[in-house]
C-alpha cells in the first residue's frame, strides 16, 4: 500500500513522490489543454467547432479535477491547490498564451509570473 498524507507523519515515500510528481504534471498538461481548447472554442467561427472545443476543454478540466483528487491522497489541501492552481497560471500563461498562441507577455506579467513561482515555493517548503 502506498504512503499516504498523515498530519503525525508527513513523509512520503520514493514510490508516493513519483505518484505526486506524475499526478502534477497531469494536472499542468490538462489545464493548458483546457485553457487552451476554449480559447480555441471562442476564437471558432461554426458552432461544430465551438461545441467540439467546448467538449474537448471541459473533458481535460474533468481530468484536472480527478488529478487534484488523487494528489488529496497524498498532500494536505493547503498544499495540493496552491500547488496546483499556481502551476495552472504559469502553464496557461506561458504554456498556451505565449507558446501556442503567440500572445505578448509583457514585462510586469513575467515578473508576476516569477512572483507566483517564489509563492509556490514557499508554499510547498516547510
């Protein structure tokens, strides 16, 4: 049985850190993909496709939710959604805005972003 989260003993084993690690990043590759399908969604010009975007964003966000669900198991909730939400902003922001859609970053938004990355390290140390 793997290791779960106890607030007497918070120390996860090898095996739980892989399981957390994979759960995150499954979590950052479907919230870009949400994001990523409803800006998609909105920018189309037929309701096929607004509708189909529309199915594919809300199918990833599920995931999201189920991934947050399973790292539950593992981390306390002040960590998991910090954590997890504070990734989603730096993978939509730059993951899908800048990479995918070539939207401009300006200046102060990459310092907000290197703000939130310092928030989600100092959330996650003890």
């Amino acid at each position: 049985m793997l290791k779960r989260y106890d607030v007497a003993q918070s120390r996860l084993t090898t095996q739980s850190w892989a399981i957390v690690g994979a759960l995150t990043a499954a979590n950052l590759l479907f919230n870009i993909v949400a994001n990523a399908s409803f800006k998609v969604s909105a920018d189309s010009r037929t309701w096929r496709d607004f509708l189909f975007w529309q199915i594919v964003g809300n199918l990833a966000g599920l995931i999201t939710v189920l991934t947050l669900t399973g790292l539950l198991r593992y981390l306390p909730l002040h960590v998991a959604f910090p954590l997890t939400t504070g990734l989603m902003v730096i993978g939509v922001q730059v993951g899908a805005a800048h990479w995918l859609f070539q939207e401009s970053i300006a200046p102060g938004q990459w310092i907000g972003t290197g703000l939130v990355v310092a928030g989600i390290l100092l959330i996650g140390t003890r």
